[in-house]
C-alpha cells in the first residue's frame, strides 16, 4: 500500500429494529465511570468572537451541494492589523440529509504489540525508539521483552497522540466523542481466552462534549499500557452500543448526529476464537458481522492499519470499511498515524480554499478538521475586500459563500498571527502528502482559474 486513502464512501442508513436482538450479547461490556456531561463549550482553538453579531447563514447545501458557514469575521467587523493577512474561521458539510452534528467513538487498539517502535519520534525527544529485534545491536543490549528502546515512542503512544490531535481540530459544540480500548486476556498454558464471558473491550468515556474527560481517558490508557491480543468484534460492539445507545449504551444517542468509528490497529483480530497469538477465520468472521451490525445501526467505522502486520494481513479491517460504508486507511509507518487520522473527513469534505476576489488572490493557508470546521487566513488589502470561500466534498461536487470585509493596517504586531499562519503552512504540506492530493489539487487549480476570469470584483489601479 502506498499511503493513501482508500475509499468506499455513501449514505448511513436508518436504524433497524433487528439490530437490538443483533446486540444482545454485548450487553455485559460495561465501562468506566466519567464526569457528567457539561454543556458544550467553544472550542479550545477558536480566537472570541465579535460581540453581538451572529454568524452569517450558510450556502444551503441541494444535491450534490456543500454547506459554508462564515463564523468569523462577524457581518460588518473592521479587522485591523500589521500583516495584511485577514483570519477566517467556519465549518463546511457536504451531509446535506444529515446536518452538521457527529457523534464519533475512538478506538484504541491496546493489544502487546503496541509495545513495538512506531518509527517515530513521538515524545519529540530528538531520538526514535527503534525495534531491537530489527537492529544490529550487541547480544543482551536490551531485554528480550523490549520492543522500543524509547518507551515513549511505542505503536500505543502514536494512536494516543493522534487520538490528542483530532480532538485538538473538532469542535466541542457540534462534535461528541466517545473512547474506546480494546485487546484480550489469554490464559499463557492454552493461548486461548481465558475465560469464555471475559470483557475484551472497555469504554473508557462515554460520549461527551467535555474533551477533557476524553483527553482523561487517553492518559489512563497510557498509564495501563499494552497488554494481550485482539479482538475487533468486541471493540466494534461496544462503540456501536454506545452510538446506537441499545445493548446497555451508557451514552445517549442523538438522531441528528452522524455515527462514526475512528477504529485504529495494529494487527488482526486474533480473538474470540482460536489461539490469541493467530488469526482464525472465526475471528475474522466474528468482526465482519459486527461490523453488518454496524451498518444496520447506521453507523460508518474507518479503519486505520498501522504498520507491517497490519497491511499483511488487511482482510478485517477493509471488510469492516466497507460493509459499513466507511474508510480503509493504511498507515506504512505507525507513527504518521497523526497525520492520517487529521487528513480524515466525516463531514465529507476533503478541502476548502479562500479566494480575494478584490486582488485576485488564493489562498491554501486552511486548516480543515474531519468534523468540516476550518480556519485560516486570506491575503487583504486595505479597506474593501470581497472574499468567497469554497469547499470541495468527497463525491467531487462543491460550495461555496461570498462575503465582504474591510481591512485597515494598525494595531499591535502580528507575530502571533504569523506563527499560526507558519504552523498552517507545516500542517497542509504535511496533509498533502497522505490526502487525495490530485482531486484536491484539480480543485485549486478551479479556483484559481475562476479568480482569473471574474476581474470584476478587482479594486481598480
């Protein structure tokens, strides 16, 4: 596989009453306690916004058509600054039957081989953990159970980061999200389970808009560390109990919201049947059916294969992409799992670009979060500017929404400003280089050819 993302995109369908006789032995998975779910809030990364001016409406999104919503800068703002750089934040969704809201479950694989070296340097310590079974190092140079030489930068610790960095994008009012761990006890003397009614899976928060306890759990996965085999079907029961809110669900479901699996691994299930050390048909099977479930309760699973074992043996994790509708993404190098998992959609929209229709400038300085929210700057000059931000979804079609602003130089320096728009910069070379890049850049390419042939919105000389 080469790194790019594998599609299989299309419609969730309508909840089947059959899916609570399907669940029903899942009811036992019970999960940890977490705190009560707050109010949503504004998310972390968002600048405050101007006082006592509502959002501009959307561009309504018909068929084949994609909603943008202008949040910032408010109708009517006189934004001021040293960089003639203007900041725009909003979101975009091509659910046009679905509205804007997302229910979304992570799920962690914490299986013993996320102890292995993820190839990257992810406690950015100036060194990568390496695989000692994979080197050339002297005979007893690390003991026989060490898979990273740094501990830190283990398979576990890249699904934790990227986790950390999704919720860094998502924003808190319109997006819940639900954690998942999953792996398999195995008695040592048989390599089978060690007991037939033994919990696989564990909700470690139910879904909430208080990122925090999400980012609570994470810590506590970490803090557990890796342990036993894998078994897919329990994980993927137990997030779609929790979306679909039956089989015991702690969490209460929303009918406006889209469901989503973020199902991130890096192997085969080798559980519920068989030995815990080998993949059985009945594991696979065990997953695929849990994964029809999954379709009947409308919820979309991605999966996420991370590394060697993972991509040897894809047959699960592309079945349950498919079945229900979702993503198959390989992940080569564990560690780019971050990226990957940033470059993903579920509002499916895959980018969205501003353009300066008063100097004819584009701008790709954006960042797009898997949840349609974006942020990023434009190129203004001063005073009148009339700016039109456009969205391009996943089936190719696209939207788009005009409006004017006003610009004038002043006020304190911008490096705060700069370094956003440097960062911005970093995080879209390193986007392009696991998304779509050749639709993506088809529709820049649009962009800008649309900006040469509408000259009359340009500021005169």
């Amino acid at each position: 596989p080469d790194g790019r993302r594998r599609r299989h995109e299309g419609r969730s369908i309508a909840l089947s009453p059959l899916w609570a006789l399907g669940l029903a032995a899942a009811a036992s998975l019970a999960g940890a306690q977490t705190p009560a779910d707050p109010a949503p809030a504004a998310p972390p990364s968002a600048s405050p916004a101007p006082t006592a001016t509502a959002a501009r409406p959307p561009a309504q999104p018909g068929a084949g058509q994609v909603a943008v919503l202008i949040e910032e800068p408010a109708p009517g703002t006189v934004l001021e600054g040293q960089l003639h750089q203007a900041r725009i934040a909003g979101s975009a969704s091509a659910n046009a039957m679905g509205g804007d809201q997302y229910d979304v479950i992570l799920v962690i694989d914490v299986s013993e081989s996320t102890l292995k070296a993820s190839g990257a340097d992810i406690d950015r310590d100036g060194v990568i953990g390496l695989d000692p079974a994979n080197e050339l190092l002297p005979p007893g140079a690390f003991p026989p159970e060490v898979a990273s030489t740094d501990p830190q930068d283990t398979v576990l610790h890249a699904e934790v980061l990227a986790a950390r960095t999704l919720l860094a994008g998502l924003d808190p009012r319109r997006v819940r999200v639900g954690l998942v761990s999953f792996a398999g006890e195995v008695d040592p003397t048989t390599g089978k389970r060690k007991r037939m009614d033994q919990q696989d899976a564990w909700l470690e928060v139910p879904l909430t808009h208080d990122y925090g306890a999400v980012q609570r759990g994470l810590t506590a996965i970490l803090a557990r560390g890796a342990h036993g085999a894998t078994n897919f079907a329990a994980a993927l029961r137990l997030a779609v109990a929790e979306l679909a809110g039956i089989g015991g669900g702690r969490s209460t479901p929303r009918a406006d919201a889209k469901r989503v699996v973020l199902f991130l691994t890096d192997g085969m299930p080798t559980l519920p049947i068989g030995h815990g050390n080998t993949s059985d048909p009945g594991d696979v099977e065990a997953a695929v059916r849990a994964a029809d479930l999954a379709h009947k309760a409308g919820v979309t699973v991605n999966t996420y294969a991370l590394g060697t074992l993972a991509l040897a043996y894809p047959r699960a994790a592309t079945e349950i992409a498919r079945r229900t509708l979702g993503t198959y993404n390989p992940v080569q190098r564990p560690g780019d799992v971050s990226a990957i998992l940033g470059g993903t959609t579920f509002a499916n929209v895959e980018d969205v670009v501003f353009a300066n229709l008063t100097t004819g400038e584009l701008s790709t300085d954006v960042r797009l979060a898997p949840d349609g929210t974006f942020a990023g700057y434009v190129p203004v000059q001063e005073g009148h500017n009339r700016v039109r931000v456009s969205a391009l979804a996943s089936d190719g079609s696209s939207g788009a929404v005009e409006f004017d602003l006003e610009f004038r130089k002043g006020g304190q320096s911008d490096r705060q400003k700069a370094l956003e728009l440097e960062r911005l910069r970093e995080m879209n070379r390193e986007l392009m280089l696991q998304r779509e890049a050749d639709e993506v850049e088809r529709f820049r390419e649009q962009q800008r050819k649309q900006l040469e042939i509408r000259p009359e919105d340009r500021a005169s000389p």
